[in-house]
C-alpha cells in the first residue's frame, strides 16, 4: 500500500494569510471592545441631553482632559490645575515626558508669600490695641451670667420653694436635719449653690456646723446627730463651691469681712466654740489630748470642702497660717484602729489629702499655685537621722501634727510604704506627691539663692 504524502504550503501563502487575518480582527476589535465598554460604564448626567453625560470613573488619554467635581479620579494620573480656567485636569502620566520648551529655565519657588494689609486697614485690635467697648455695654463677667432654672413644671417649681424654705429654716436654727439633707441635694446646681453663698447668715450656719467642736471634743464617738450635721453641711460647702467660681469669690468676701473670725456664737443651730472658724474650719482629726474618734465619711467630707475652699487665696493663705499642711501630713500618717470597713475607708481619705496637696500646691495642670508652698525659709526641713529618730518615739509615728520640718522624709516613707505593699509606684498619688514635692523644693531653694545673691549685689 503506498504511503500518504505530505503537503506543504509555500511560505509566501502562509505570510499572505497572517496578514489577512490581522486585519480582520483589527477592524472588529474596536467595535466589539466599544460596545462591551458602553454597557459597564457608569455614566452621570445632570440633563436630559445625552451629549452631556460623562462616565462617573474619569477615562483618561493621552491629553488633558475637564476632571468633573463628581467624578472618581482613578491613581497614578498626571493632574493640574487650569490656571486660566480654574477647572481640573487629568491625563496618563508619562514619567518621561518632555518639559514643555516654553517653560524651560524658568525658577521653581515652592515659598509661600505673606502680604502684609496696611496699617490704615488693620483694626484696632490687630494693631495691638484693645478694641473699646460700646458707651452704655454692661461690664465684662468672665464667668457669666447665672441664670435661675426654669420653672416650667410643678416639680421645678417646688424645688425653688423648698429651697428657700431650707434656707429660712437653717438661719433659724428649726428642722436643721430636713434642710441640711435639702441643701446639700439642690447644692450641686450652680444657681442654688450661688444663692447659698451669697447669703451670709447661710454660709456661717454651715460653717458652724461642719466645724461643730463637739465631734473633736467628745470622750469616744461624737452624737450621731453631730456628726450627720457636720459631714452633710461639708458636703453642702463643698458642692456650692465645686465649679463655681461665683460661688467661691462670694464666700471668700464672708471670709474676708469676719467669718474667719467667727466663733458661732451667733448660730441658731450650734453651740459656740472656743476656736474661730480660720483654725476649726481646718481641722480634720481630734486633738492628741482627745479620745474622740471621727468617721472616715466625716473627715473625708471635710476635706471635700477644704479643697474646694483654697481655690481662694485668701482662704488659701488663712489655710497655710493655721499649719493646715501639718494637719494634712496627720490625715496621711494616722491609722486609726478599726474594722477592715472603717480601714478602707480611711485609705480613701489618705488618698483625698494626697490629691488635695497635688491639686492646690504642686500640680500646676490642676490649678495648683506654685511656690506658696513649700516654702525654703519657712519650712525648713530636718535631717532624715532626725527625722527617723522622731518616728521611732511613742506614739510619735502616729501624730503628724507638729512635724512640718518632717515633711519630705514622711513624704518619701509613705511613697516606700506603699510600693512595698504592691500599692504604690510610678502613677499612685503617693508617688505623685513625693516627687513633685522635691520638685518643688528645689525650685523653692533656688529661688532663695537667687534672691540671696541679688541682695549681696545690692
């Protein structure tokens, strides 16, 4: 059987062919590739004109296109501003396009200049000047105007009556559970806390009574109905004052005109005491001669209080005067002997008279002012051996009181104490409180060398 032969085409045929068929599929390509791309894009249009529609994702070419204010930009395209138009504009980049000739050798500045108005177009105000007020324009108030709660319902308005009810009732020495229990509800409210302040038989009253001495001079446990009294008319001061500079500076004019003086004699609801109010307003914890003993709620109250009220300067210097940092510095170092209850209540106050000290004398972020205390001619400090010494005395570990030139060592102790026990460390107020404290030590010391050396000048 004869083999089959093989055949081949001659090369110039199979050229002819390739050719043939390219142009075939060039030609329908477009078409195709058109028609395929009018279905997917997503066009916009703002009318009812075809013509005006234009797709949402912006196709570039090889020339600038308008770049619609609606329309997606995809990445990589090279984008200018039409500086005669206004209107942007976008085209493929080509990393290696040519410079147009027109704009060679011309600087690049990429500063920004600032054109200064003339002065004849300033205000007053931009020159430097205060601008004035109008004739007849009420005084400035930083703090603003204190407006009286709306009395739109029942509820509200038996609240205002109630309140100055309280008030009468208090002045008056009668149902002062009721009222106290009243005033220290409604004395949050910065409109309520300032009509508190304002009046100075009011403000003498809760005084008196926050400062009653017969919680620091009982034998044993004071009246339950003293020290209610007492904690709730410190939690009343506290609240008038919290946030309410008003109601503070208010308070700090009674101090001023006499109420430091005081020593309730006077009061309806109160027996008189022997100290004024400048010293038992400061006191937090009995006398080493007296066997009374004060709540943790009690003292933690009064401190409440007390920090509200050195946001005054006066009240502040008056604070200072009485040695009210040794009374705190007693706060911190006493451990009464009491119940598990009684004993974590006490380590809240510890920790409220460390931020009291932090918030109004070394923490200059929370208002603290600095350099009133410590102070490196009035509190100069002891040697840590002398010190150390004090504290291993009877009964001296126990009362703080008295060892102001202690400060710091007792300071420093604390904060040990407390990162021995697993409490304490960089962030607890302990912590805070020794280091700010030598902080502001060696800022007191060396503003009495420089002091020093400027009166050797002289």
């Amino acid at each position: 059987m004869p083999e089959p032969k093989q055949h081949s085409l001659p090369l110039s045929l199979l050229a002819l062919l390739g050719v043939a068929l390219a142009g075939v599929s060039a030609s329908s390509s477009p078409s195709a590739s058109s028609a395929a791309n009018s279905d997917e894009v997503e066009l916009i249009c703002h009318t009812s004109k075809p013509a005006e529609c234009y797709p949402k994702i912006f196709q570039p070419t090889s020339e600038f296109q308008v770049v619609h204010p609606d329309q997606d930009l995809p990445t990589g395209l090279h984008v200018r501003l039409n500086i005669y138009t206004g209107q942007k504009e976008a085209k493929i980049n080509v990393p290696d396009e040519a410079v147009d000739s027109s704009l060679e050798g011309l600087p690049v500045d990429t500063s920004i200049v600032i054109v200064d108005p003339q002065e004849d177009s300033l205000g007053s105000e931009e020159q430097g000047q205060p601008l004035k007020p109008p004739k007849n324009a009420p005084v400035y108030d930083p703090d603003g105007k204190i407006k009286e709660p709306r009395k739109e319902t029942a509820e509200s308005q038996e609240e205002g009556s109630a309140f100055y009810k309280s008030l009468t009732i208090l002045k008056k020495g009668l149902d002062v559970d009721q009222a106290l229990e009243m005033l220290e509800e409604i004395s949050h409210d910065i409109y309520y806390g300032l009509k508190i302040a304002e009046d100075y038989d009011t403000v003498r009253e809760l005084f008196c009574l926050a400062n009653s001495p017969s919680v620091f001079t009982s034998q044993g446990t004071a009246p339950e109905k003293d020290l209610t009294r007492s904690r709730l008319a410190a939690l009343t001061i506290s609240s008038a004052v919290q946030n309410n500079p008003k109601a503070l500076a208010e308070i700090s004019k009674h101090w001023t005109a006499g109420l430091q003086q005081d020593t309730c004699t006077k009061s309806k609801s109160q027996s008189p005491g022997s100290e004024p109010l400048q010293i038992s307003t400061f006191r937090l914890l009995p006398s080493s001669s007296s066997s009374s003993s004060v709540p943790a709620s009690l003292t933690k109250a009064r401190i409440s209080a007390i920090s509200g009220l050195l946001k005054s300067p006066s009240i502040r210097q008056s604070f200072l005067s009485a040695n009210g940092m040794d009374l705190l510095l007693q706060v911190l170092l006493d451990t009464p002997a009491t119940s598990q209850a009684q004993g974590e209540g006490w380590e809240k106050v510890r920790r409220q008279a460390g931020h009291l000290i932090l918030d109004n004398f070394l923490d200059e972020d929370m208002g603290a002012v600095l350099g009133e205390w410590p102070d490196a001619v009035r509190d100069v400090q002891a040697s840590d051996k002398e010190c150390a010494s004090r504290a291993k005395s009877q009964g001296d570990e126990k009362e703080g009181q008295g060892q102001g030139d202690c400060w710091d060592w007792h300071a420093k102790q604390l904060a040990e104490r407390y990162k021995k026990e697993g409490k304490g460390g960089k962030g607890h107020w302990s912590w805070e409180l020794w280091n700010r404290l030598k902080e502001q030590r060696k800022n007191a010391s060396s503003n009495k060398k420089n002091k020093g050396g400027k009166k050797d000048e002289l």
